[in-house]
C-alpha cells in the first residue's frame, strides 16, 4: 500500500445525462507535514463546498482548523451538489462511495475515522450521504 500525499492524484470520473463523456471531479489534498503528527494512520475529513464554491477554496478555510487531518476536498459539477433543485444532476453520492473505497487504500488513513463536512450546498450533500 502507499501513502496518501498532499500532491496524490485521485480520479475519480462519473458519467450521467448531463456528461455523457464522463466528468472527474477535482480533489484537493492535504496531508499534514507537522511532525508530532507522523503517527501511522490518520483520520480523514472529506470537504464539501456550497454553491460556487471549489474543493481547493474549502480546503484553504479548514486548513489551520482540522491541522491533525488528512483534508480531501472534491470541487462539484457545476461547482455544486446534487441535492434537491440544483443544476447538477451528478450521481454525487456514488463519487463520495468511491472516494471513501479509495482513500482506505492509503496506509496513512484511519479507515475508521472518515468523516464528511459541508456547507451550504455541501451540508445537504453530506445529509443525503448519511441518510
């Protein structure tokens, strides 16, 4: 297994009636450098932004806040969130399923501490995933 790092690439490509070529979400990674944190696994917080947000701006706000977390911040279709009367008709849910399979195979994530924080737009995404 490798190590998930602030410059990894995750693809992640969903294909729907609004993208019938496929769209890869953006994702923004941060790994913490600090190294009173070199432990062996780290707990995750997956950022999702509100409309006309990006995965990099929601990273930037909660950079200095979670600095003892792996920071994983998708950008959306549409820089938003299929919820409920948005543009974006994305299977966002499903990209959140497979992003969460693809991060417990990094040998630095907890894969029992992966946790999802919106906002706005974001909020109601996560809602929908837990639900």
């Amino acid at each position: 297994m490798a190590k998930l790092l602030s410059n990894s690439n995750i693809t992640i490509t969903k294909t729907w009636f609004q993208q019938p070529n496929g769209f890869t979400y953006p994702i923004a990674i941060r790994v913490p450098t600090v190294s009173s944190l070199n432990c062996k696994q780290m707990p995750v917080a997956i950022l999702l932004h509100g409309v006309g947000g990006t995965g990099e701006a929601e990273l930037n706000n909660w950079n200095s806040i979670l600095t003892d977390h792996i920071l994983v911040a998708p950008t959306g279709y549409l820089q938003s969130w299929n919820t409920h009367h948005e543009d974006s008709k994305a299977p966002d849910v499903g990209m959140l399923q497979e992003l969460c399979t693809k991060l417990k195979t990094f040998e630095n994530v907890d894969r029992t501490k992966i946790r999802i924080i919106g906002f706005s737009n974001g909020a109601a995404l996560a809602n929908r995933a837990y639900v």
